[in-house]
C-alpha cells in the first residue's frame, strides 16, 4: 500500500509540473511539445505506481493525459490489442487505423526504440506478477500465452502475418516516401519475427517453427544461387565493363559473340560425341584401308609444316574431314549405324541452329515489348532512377559512373537526330550517288572473287606452285573482307543518317558484299565439283583394273594366298567432299589470321604510335590524323555472321570444322576485349542500340537459309564418291534413309514414309504453313497498331490533364494577384478615408 501511495504521489507531482509548464491544467496534451530529458525518472516512477496500484482504482480526473505519457501508452496498447482481436476486420482497415493512430502520437519520445525497451522490461515483470485474470489480451502478450487463444485469433494473426508478409515483398513497389517504407518495414519485420513461430501447440507449434526455417532458408539458397548462376555467365563483368566505357552498342556486339560462342559449343559436342567419338573408338583403325591411309606417293612430304598448313597430308586423312569416315552399316558391338547418324546430325546442325536463332528472336521481341516505350521524361529517369544504391565497391561505382555518362550521351544523340532540320534535297542526291558508288564496288568485288577463283583451278592442275598461289583464293576474300567495310563507312557518311540507321545500312551492304563473295566462290567451286565428277568413273575403273591385276598376276604360286593390297598403294578417287571441307577450313583459319592481324596492326600498333610520338609530332595526333581507332561494329558483326554461314556449309563436309571454330571465338572473345579497352576509344557520336538484337538475328537467319541451299543441292542431286566417306558406294546421300527404313523398321512404317515424302502432300502443307506465317504476321501488326493507337490515347490525355492544370494554376495566380490588388486598394481607400 506504501509503494502504491508513493507511486501516486510521484504521478500527482509529475502531472502538476506537467501543467505549470503547459500553462493550463487543461491544454497539457495540446502543446505537442516534447517533454525534457529531465521529466524522464519522474515518469517512470509514475509508470510504475499506475501499474502497482489496484486494479479496481480509477484514474485521476485532471484532464487528458499527456501524449507520451506512460498512461496514454498503456491504454494505447490495450485498445491496439483489442483492435487487433476483432474479427472481420480487413488488413486495409487495420493498416488505416494504425497510421491515424501514427499520426496521432506526435511526440518524438515515443517513436524512439531504446527509452521503449527500458519501459517494458519492467512492465513485463509486474505483468507476470499480477494473476492471470488480469493479464491483457493485447498482443504485446500473446506470445507469451499464445496457447490460449481461440483458433479464430489464431487464424486471424496467421493472416496478419502473411499480410506482413506479402507488404514486405512488395514493398519496393510502394509509391510511398522513403521514410514510411523504412517505417512499415520495420514494423512489419516485428510483427513477423514476434508471432510467426508462435502460431502452433506442443509439436505442431515446433514443426510451425521447423518449417518457417526451411522456408527461409529455401528462399535464401534460391537467392544465393541466383546470384552463383549470375557471376557463372561467361565475361559478364568484361561485358560490362565494356558497356560502361563505349555504350551498349559495342556491348552489344560482345553479347552476340557469347550467344554464338555457346550456339557452336552444343554443336561441338553434337557432332564430337554422335560422329567422331564413335568412329574413332568402333571404326576400323587407322591405315586398315585406303581412305585412312595416306597415299604412297604423299607419305615422303605427309608431316611438312606446309602441307599440313595446308590441310594436306595426315591432317586430310584424318577424322577432321568426310573422306575418313567408313561406309560400314554397322561398327562396333553396339551395332552403332555411323552413315545414317552422320546424315541425322548433319541435318540436327541446321535444325538446332534454326530454332535456337527463332526462339532468340521471338524472346528478344517479347522482351522489347514488355519494357514499352520509354520516350518520355527520358532525362528526368535518367538523373533521379540510374543508380544502384546497392553498389558497394569502388570499381563498380566508377563504372556505373562511366555508364549512366554514356547514356546520357546517347540520349542527347537520340533527342538531336530527332530535332534535326535537312536540305531533302540534297540529302536524296547524295543518297543515291552513296549507293551507286556502292553498288560498284560489289560487283567489282563479285567479279574479282570469280575470276581468282578460275585462277586456282588452273594452278591446281600444275605441279610447282607457290604459297600465293596455293593460297590466293582465302587471301583475296579476306583482304575484301578488310578493306571494303572501311571504304562502305567512308562512303556512307554522305548520307548523314542516324547512327543507329546508318549502322544498319552499313551493315546491309557488307551483308551483300560478304554475301556476293561468298555465292560467287560457291559457284566457282562446283564447277570444280563437277569437274571432278565427270573424271570420277574413269578413276573407279582404274582402280578396279588395278585390284583385279593385282589379284590375277601370272607367276604368283598358286598354294600360297597373296598378301592383300597394301592401302598406300589402291588408287584413290578425288573425293570432292573432303576437297570441299579443306577450302572451307582454309578460309575460316585464314579468316582468323587476317581479323588478328588487323587488330594488332590497325589498332594496337596505331595506338601505340599515337600515345608515344604525339609529344614529339607537328600536329596533335589524337585530335588529328591518325587518332586513335573507333571499334568497327558492323565490320565484326558481319564478319562474325558469315564466319558463321561457312561453319554451317563447311561441317558437313569437315565435322572438326565446328571444333575449329569453337577455338576461334574462345580466343576472339578475350583477344577483341582486351583490344577494344586498350586500343580503341568511344565513337564520337555514342548512340544507343536497339532494345532487341533482332536485326543481327535477322541477317544470320538468312545466313542460315544460304548456308542450307548447297549443302541441300549436294546431298539431293550430287553422287557422293565412291570409295571415301560414309555414303560411299549409293546413288545419292539421302539414300541411306531409305536403307535404314527397310532394313530396320516395319513394314507398315515404311509406307508411312512413303505416303509423307509424297508431293502432293508435301507441298499443300507448305503452303498451308506460309498462309499460317501470313496470318499470324497480320494478327502481330494490327495489335502493334492497336498497341500505337492505345499510346496516342493516353498521351493526348496526359496533355489534357497537363493543360487543365496549367489553366487552374494561372486562374488562381490571377485570382491572389486580383485579391492582392483589391486589398492594397481598400487599405488605400481607408487611409485616404482616415487622412
């Protein structure tokens, strides 16, 4: 009773030094003013003498309590409890009160954490001190007794805490200040913390537990291993690193590099583990027979370092090209059909090929159209949404940095071309005298590709050539590869398009002269095809006489069997398949070799000469001529493309073609990175690529399409050779389907096939599949349109809306000026009155 008195005796004291400084006995809880640092003991002491007294006592009238009085926050959390107990109450209900009542408690002291803790340690103490009957139900206490509430409360807290849950997930979205969600955060990740394990009884109350752990836990490792999943992309800090200096146009290049790098990759391993890998392990060995042997008239210069330059020697008798492989049915105990899977997985390399650049289209497009057009407030996004708060190291800022510079840049480009005024003109005049200087230089180029062509095969018939003209074919395409691209930009800056347009244009027109070069060497060389052919059968007869000969000889003792022909010595046919993946292997390795020199060459030694001799120049080197190289971005696109195409024509007569190329762009990616941040700089004007890749996915589909029609002529019209290769010994390649449907499948089967390889049925399905395109095609542009439509819309309504204000805000400013006016005329009027 003695403590009780005092603590009343303390709290009468403090109320009345409460109300000597209000002013008023009744205006202490009106002030707003946050209580000193002083009145803090004295308030606790009154805590604690309202918490000891009886529970029957009532409180003194002396008006309101004071807002961050400790009485006010008891009774605060008893009704808070009681709210919160209420059934049917919806979770936007909850969250409305809760902030009238955040916004009610305006004192500082109460939002402050520690002095909160201090309080309720001991009123837990008394709590637990006092009997059960009198213990609140608020929720400050139910963990503590959460076993004895009903399972309707039980429901209802397990629906506030998915509540919570679902606003902490979302809270990111939340167009609310930084401090509110900083706010709601924390109270949301309490309220979850404190009742989340809480929910159940005895075992299931623990399993509750075990399984809020495991969730967090799962939901952790999905993080983390996103986040593995991420830094495993292959040169995706270099990619970046590289955007953030050059723009995301020479970035982009780097993407399509790693895309095709990893397309050639499971082509690689397609054709190693169902064509090589089973040839070399269940295949006859090598020199068991002649087309695994090298002929004894090449065996003295078969390991030169020139031949095998050359692919000749061991190098063309080997599992690289088409000539090594068997034409056995069967090998192995397996019973492995080797011919039936060389032609399967060459027809899989343009079927996987096909897909893959589709499937890559139709996502890159679907990702175009969900980020929507970002036309407007392109700087305000830009300025207050470009930076990563999360970035915590220096290098990473200093590249952020970099790229939100270079974005900026873009932009200003994009908002420049957009304003720009032109002589038409005489920009059409110079758009077409462009493209007539262009259009010579590919046909000049067509006829040179053609005439060196005619060329070699004349050296090929003479006995003492040299490197040159061995190699003057691959020498002369890759030095057009090189120099046109340089001399197709010169050109093209009469026409003064937009960068991204004339990248496009730029890049058209080395697709025809790359495209041109390439079908002019194709046909050059099917003439030599046929050439060979024709010669094939007096070959063939030549080596049948030559084993009959050889096996009938007079002389020879008639009781000992003759040793069989030795391989080396069996006269050979021309095998124009194997002849055919030696150019194409010579091309992509000459290819390489030019692209690397050009490299160290054209840019490295060039910024190497302009770092060093501009201190001791006549001029500024930098500034001037020669400066430093810009990345070409079209040049290594196309070159990339059709290095690509010759890959797709080549494998099927070269299957190590693909390996070759896999180590090709391994060392591409790494060579070209560290050239474009050593020797390159930013082009002047630094412009942003397109949101999808789709135009360099569109020329290497059509690459894909071109690379498909000779290997198609050759497998449905050319005979293969006769004694090289799996399809040896049939009339056409595509032969080998039908021998495998009749030996091996049903009968039933087979005429299934029969009836689906019939034109009839062949060719309204064609067009059946064209007028599916046509119509999806149509569907795809009037929702483009509609989509348009829908975007004029909305902005003549922002226009609208944007009007309307700017006329409510001018009548109002004329209104306070009107008012301001009228007021400064009656103060005149009453002082002339007054004088």
């Amino acid at each position: 009773m003695s403590r009780q008195l005092k603590g009343r005796g303390e709290e009468a004291d403090g109320g009345a030094r409460g109300r000597a400084r209000s002013g008023s006995p009744g205006t202490g809880d009106r002030s707003g003013r946050r209580p000193s640092r002083k009145q803090a003991p004295r308030a606790e002491g009154a805590a604690a003498g309202r918490r000891g007294a009886q529970p029957g006592q009532k409180e003194r009238a002396g008006g309101s309590p004071r807002p961050g009085s400790p009485r006010r926050k008891q009774a605060e959390r008893r009704r808070h409890g009681e709210e919160l107990g209420e059934q049917g109450r919806s979770s936007t209900e909850r969250t409305c009160e809760g902030r009238r009542k955040r916004d009610g408690r305006a004192s500082l002291k109460e939002q402050r954490a520690p002095p909160k803790k201090e309080k309720e340690v001991p009123r837990k103490e008394e709590m637990w001190k006092r009997p059960k009957k009198h213990r609140s139900p608020s929720l400050a206490s139910r963990p503590s007794g959460v076993e004895s509430l009903s399972e309707e409360e039980l429901a209802q807290i397990l629906e506030q805490v998915e509540d919570k849950k679902k606003l902490i997930a979302t809270m990111r979205n939340k167009p609310w200040p930084m401090a509110r969600k900083l706010r709601e955060l924390r109270e949301a990740q309490e309220f979850v913390e404190k009742y989340e394990g809480a929910l159940g009884k005895g075992k299931g109350k623990r399993l509750y537990a075990c399984k809020m752990l495991i969730a967090k836990k799962w939901v952790k490792f999905k993080r983390d291993f996103h986040n593995f999943k991420t830094q495993c992309i292959p040169w995706e800090m270099k990619i970046k690193d590289i955007e953030s200096h050059f723009g995301s146009s020479v970035a982009s290049y780097f993407i399509f590099l790693r895309w095709m790098y990893g397309v050639n990759l499971v082509l690689f391993g397609l054709i190693f583990g169902l064509v090589i890998i089973p040839e070399v392990l269940m295949g006859v060995p090598y020199g068991s027979i002649p087309r695994k042997t090298v002929p004894r008239a090449e065996e003295e210069k078969a390991m030169d370092f020139s031949v095998l330059w050359d692919f000749e020697g061991y190098i063309k008798y080997s599992a690289l090209f088409y000539g090594y492989y068997n034409n056995q049915r069967t090998i192995g105990w397996l019973r492995y059909r080797l011919p039936m899977a060389y032609f399967m997985v060459g027809v899989s390399v343009f079927g996987y090929s096909l897909m893959i650049v589709i499937r890559s289209m139709a996502s890159n497009t679907q990702g175009s159209a969900s980020e929507g057009e970002s036309a407007n407030f392109t700087f305000s996004f830009k300025m207050f949404t470009s930076w990563d708060y999360l970035i915590g190291n220096s290098e990473t800022a200093d590249n952020k940095y970099a790229s939100i510079t270079t974005s900026f840049k873009e932009s200003i480009v994009d908002e420049q071309e957009s304003n720009k005024e032109e002589n038409i003109h005489l920009t059409r005049f110079l758009r077409v005298l462009a493209n007539f200087l262009i259009i010579c230089c590919l046909c000049g180029s067509g006829y040179l590709i053609y005439f060196v062509v005619k060329r070699s095969q004349e050296f090929s018939k003479m006995q003492n050539v040299s490197w040159y003209e061995r190699n003057e074919v691959e020498i002369v395409m890759s030095l057009l590869g090189m120099f046109c691209p340089p001399l197709f930009e010169t050109i093209a800056a009469l026409e003064n398009y937009h960068p991204r347009i004339g990248l496009k244009w730029q890049l058209g027109r080395i697709f025809a002269l790359f495209l041109g070069n390439l079908y002019t060497f194709l046909l050059a060389l099917m003439d030599d095809v046929h050439l060979k052919l024709s010669n094939e059968e007096t070959i063939k007869n030549i080596t049948h006489w030559t084993l009959f000969n050889y096996y009938n000889a007079s002389g020879w003792n008639e009781s000992v069997p003759r040793p069989p022909l030795h391989p080396a010595d069996v006269p050979r046919g021309s095998c124009w398949e194997t002849a055919v993946g030696i150019e194409f292997m010579r091309l992509t390795v000459s290819d390489m070799l030019v692209t690397y020199i050009t490299i160290l060459l054209g840019d490295f030694l060039r910024a190497c000469f302009v770092r060093f001799m501009n201190y001791c120049w006549c001029w500024d080197l930098e500034a001037g001529f020669p400066s430093y190289a810009e990345f070409d971005i079209s040049g290594n696109v196309l070159g990339l493309i059709f290095n690509q195409g010759m890959i797709w024509m080549g494998s099927f007569y070269a299957p190590g073609l693909v390996g070759i190329n896999v180590l090709r762009l391994l060392t591409s990616m790494y060579f070209q990175c560290w050239a474009v941040m050593s020797s390159n700089v930013p082009h002047e004007r630094v412009f942003k690529a397109s949101r999808s890749n789709n135009f360099y996915m569109g020329l290497l589909l059509l690459v894909l399409f071109l690379s498909l029609l000779p290997v198609a002529y050759t497998i449905m019209s050319l005979p293969p050779s006769f004694d090289c290769g799996p399809f040896s010994g049939k009339n056409r390649m595509y032969d080998v389907i039908q021998e495998t449907i009749e030996n091996d499948f049903p009968a039933f089967l087979g005429k299934i096939f029969a009836f689906l390889a019939n034109p009839g049925l062949i060719i309204p399905a064609i067009l059946l599949m064209f007028l599916a395109i046509y119509y999806l095609n149509s569907v795809s542009k009037s929702l483009s349109r509609a989509n348009a439509q829908l975007r004029k819309k909305i902005q003549a309504l922002r226009e609208v809306e944007k009007s309307h204000k700017s006329v409510k805000g001018r009548t109002t400013v004329q209104d306070s000026e009107d008012t301001a006016k009228d007021t400064s005329k009656n103060a005149t009027q009453h002082q002339l009155t007054k004088e």
